[in-house]
C-alpha cells in the first residue's frame, strides 16, 4: 500500500492546496462590533473587579480615587463600581471599535478618489 493509494484530503470545496493556496488571497479584517464589544465587557469587568476587591481585600479603597477623574459618578463604593462598570464599557466599547476601524483602514484602504 503505497501513497499513491492514498485518499487526498479534501475540506469543504476542494483539495487541501487549492484551499491552502485561497488563504493567502483572503485579508484578515477584525470584526468592529465584535472586538468593540469584548473591549467593553473586559474594561467593564476590570473595573467593578478591582473595585469590589479594593472594598472587601485590606487595599486601600482611597487608592481608586483617582478614577472619579476619569469616570463621572464614580467613587470607590459598591454602587460606584456599578457607576464605574458602565463608563468603562463605554470607553472600552468606543476604543476597540476605533482601533478595529483604523486596523481595518490600514489593511484594505478604500479606493482612491477619481476626478471625472
């Protein structure tokens, strides 16, 4: 039984090269909402994290004051990691979107702009 004998794997469509030589022609675009989203829900849980871990750990919660600065109604209490929670997913939401949007932009930039 030599090679030659053997089956040629195959996936969905074609044989294994011809998939393998698509690749290569494909680009590599990140999905906006998705990464703006994941974004959010990890600054979002960060930051109620580290704020119910200040407030129930010997840390000093006094510490997080500074982010009241950053994120309007925030205080290092419970209600203010809620408070907290919803400014870092919108931050969050809106810089991974950006940075999904700009890596977009610079791997495929849109077509030049023809005078007629």
């Amino acid at each position: 039984m030599g090679a030659a004998s053997l089956p040629r794997a195959r996936l969905a469509g074609g044989r294994v090269s011809e998939r393998l030589a698509l690749l290569g022609k494909t680009d590599m675009r990140l999905n906006t909402r998705a990464l703006a989203t994941a974004s959010a829900a990890v600054s979002s849980a960060v930051v109620f994290a580290v704020t119910v871990l200040f407030l129930v750990g010997p840390g000093d919660p006094a510490r997080l004051a500074p982010l009241s600065g950053l994120l309007f109604g925030y205080a290092p209490t419970l209600p203010g990691a809620f408070v907290g929670a919803l400014w870092a997913w919108a931050y969050g939401f809106f810089i991974g979107g950006a940075l999904a949007f700009l890596y977009n932009l610079a791997l495929v930039p849109p077509p030049p702009l023809v005078d007629e």
